[in-house]
C-alpha cells in the first residue's frame, strides 16, 4: 500500500498549529499567569489561539495509529512490525524525558519531568506491540469504548488514599508525584489517549477504499462526530467535566460552549477535533497545491519538526529575556517557567506570538525538507525512529 498524501497533509496542517500554542506558551506575557481558556481572564482571539491548537495532540495520537496499520499492512510481518513498534514506543518514551523535556525547560537538573504526547504515543505504541494479532474492528471498539466511557472514572466513589485509586487515578487523568525535590508530572494519561490511538489503527482499513469512496465516508464520519458534539454539549450533562454556561455576552456563551477538557481528552473534546480530523482528511487532497507541497514537507518529518522546533523556540524565548533586560542569574529553569522569571512580568504581546509563530514555521522549512529528502534516499537503521 503506498503512502498516503492526506495523512501527511493533515499531519503537516497541526504540526504547524502546534508551534503556535508552544511560542504563546513560552513567550505570550499572560502564559506563565493566568490560562487562555479561562473565560473570567481571557479574550476571544487568545482563546481561539489555545482553541485550535486542541486539534494537534489527537490528531497527531490518531495518525499515529494508523500509520501503524498501513505499515503493518506493508511488510505484512506482523513479527517484525511488532519489534520494531516496541523499540520505537521505549525509545519515543526516552525522548520524552530527555531530549524534549530539555528542550521545554532548558533545566540541566531536570526538576520536571513531564509524561506528554510523545510519552503518550510511545506507550501506546508499546501496548500496540502486543496487540497487533488482534482484529482491526476489535481495537477500533475497544478505543471507543475507552473514548465514551473513561470519563466516567471520575464518578465512582473510591475510598480516599486507596490503592486502586492511586494505581488508576495516573492511568486516566493527570497527576503530579513530588520526589527527591523533583515532580513527575502525568499530564497526558495514556488510557485516554490509547482510546484515540486504538481508533486511529482501525481507522486505517478505510485508506484501502477508492479516494472518491474515502472522501464520502470521512465526510460522513466527520460531520456525525460534529453533531453528536452538538447534542451532547447541549444536553450538557455527560461528555466533559466542565459544563457550559450562559456567560455575559453571546460570543462568551460561545466559547463556553466549544470550552472543552484536555487533560484528560474528554469525549465532548475528542469529538469536535477528531471530526474536524475527518473533514480535513475528507478534502486533503483537494487543497491547493501550494498548501499540499508546504504542509507535505512537515508532514513527512513529524517528529524531527517537533523536536527541533522546542529548542528553536526556547532560545528566542532567552534572546526575549535578555532583550527586554534580565541577566542570566535572573533566569528561573528550574521552576518549570522556561526560564521566565515568575515574579517580574516578561512575554510578548499577542500580535507578537503570530508574528514568532510564523518566523519559526518558515525557519523550519529548509531543515525539514532537507531531512525528509535524506531520509527518502537514505536506509540507515536509525531514521526509523526519528
């Protein structure tokens, strides 16, 4: 089975969103203070920058999974797809704590230690090892029931300081262990997003089908998940922790309505941005030619762009810090503020962030390029894990 360019669109399309929530996290002056997404605090154009940027996590956890399939469907040696999944997943969950940790705090002690999306899909790429004999259809309704139904774990009464509670409580939802000084912060649970991953696997038989067939049924998937979001939100009793409210203007009420959890990925937010997934895969390969040439480039190279862009964007934060007058003694790594002082204000103003966001994109293009065309020519063992 060949590769599919709408993947790779769609995956190069959030690669590109994701570097603007990572440049307003690191450098926006209300980051380190207050949430974006805080309606008592927030503006609409700094919510809709942290909004969209919901998209990016999931879909990049879903096509993971269904890079899996295609691949298995490749080789057709589940024996060896299984190996090399296994050494992929340990290896993405080191990246995780080392290279990409660093490249977030900049923290030579490595104070936090923080489990996010590249843990997230390493793990799920390890429990994905094991079950690979499994059929498709079994995985793809076992990942949905864990995407209706995990959210219900926060319901069930367990008794305070409990070991099941304390086994399970890191599994589906965030958490923080303090040690040695140090934090373990669990903030992307892999149960919940293994859901996501599980569906993204089984969603890989329909890249069999005809593309004219494809495009219908996605479509048809994608405006589904949209209206049963719709439904759900406004019956507004199960789907997220955090029920919508009318607020003190309509375009407030808006954004409590669309106003949904991550952390863990609730079924309201898997909802809205895996179906908005699907309408992008659904006409992917309808965009314009330039958006297809430049998104492919990205696309091609996720985790090369992901790892790079951390660290390109970390030493503009510094070169902004030194800028706007701090010393390197003022400079605050090991407090998980990214080398932002916390108690004098710093950051850039919104406009600035797109300004950045944009400059990192297209600074970032060459490389990418560069290292999609060399890992094209080149076969050498390692590429396969970056």
């Amino acid at each position: 089975m060949k590769r599919q360019p709408s993947i790779d669109i769609v995956r190069g399309i959030v690669m590109i969103i994701m570097a603007l929530d990572h440049v307003r996290d690191l450098m926006h002056v209300d980051s380190i203070t207050q949430s974006p997404t805080d309606l008592a605090t927030t503006s609409p154009l700094l919510f809709f920058t942290r909004w969209i940027t919901h998209l990016c996590a999931p879909i990049f956890v879903f096509l993971a999974g269904t890079s899996v399939y295609l691949s298995l469907q490749n080789k057709n040696n589940t024996a060896e797809t299984r190996q090399l999944l296994l050494k992929r997943g340990l290896w993405l969950i080191l990246l995780e704590f080392t290279i990409v940790n660093f490249g977030l705090f900049f923290d030579i002690g490595f104070h936090t230690l923080l489990f996010e999306v590249i843990a997230a899909i390493g793990f799920g790429f390890v429990l994905l090892s094991l079950l690979l004999k499994v059929r498709s259809q079994t995985l793809g309704i076992v990942g949905l029931v864990i995407i209706f139904f995990h959210n219900l774990l926060a319901l069930i009464p367990f008794v305070e300081n409990s070991v099941l509670k304390t086994i399970l409580t890191p599994l589906f939802g965030p958490a923080v262990f303090p040690f040695a000084g140090k934090a373990f912060i669990m903030g992307y649970p892999p149960i919940p997003w293994l859901g996501i991953m599980l569906v993204g696997f089984a969603t890989g038989k329909f890249f069999e089908l005809a593309e004219g067939q494809r495009k219908r049924l996605f479509l048809k998937i994608g405006l589904s998940a949209l209206a049963l979001f719709t439904v759900i939100r406004l019956v507004n009793i199960y789907g997220d922790p955090a029920l919508w409210a009318t607020q003190k203007d309509p375009v407030f009420t808006f954004l409590s309505f669309i106003n949904v959890t991550k952390y863990p990925p609730s079924l309201l937010f898997c909802l809205v941005t895996l179906g908005n997934m699907f309408l992008l895969l659904a006409f992917a390969e309808q965009f314009h030619n330039t958006v297809k040439k430049v998104t492919l480039v990205y696309g091609k190279v996720p985790l090369f762009y992901f790892v790079v862009h951390f660290y390109v964007i970390h030493i503009l934060t510094l070169f902004m810090l030194l800028a706007q007058g701090f010393n390197w003694s003022q400079l605050e790594f090991a407090s998980g503020t990214f080398g932002r002082p916390k108690s004098v204000e710093s950051g850039l103003p919104l406009w600035s962030i797109y300004g950045i966001w944009i400059f990192v994109v297209a600074l970032l293009y060459k490389p990418c390029q560069w290292f999609g065309k060399y890992k094209a020519e080149n076969n050498h063992w390692w590429l396969k894990y970056i």
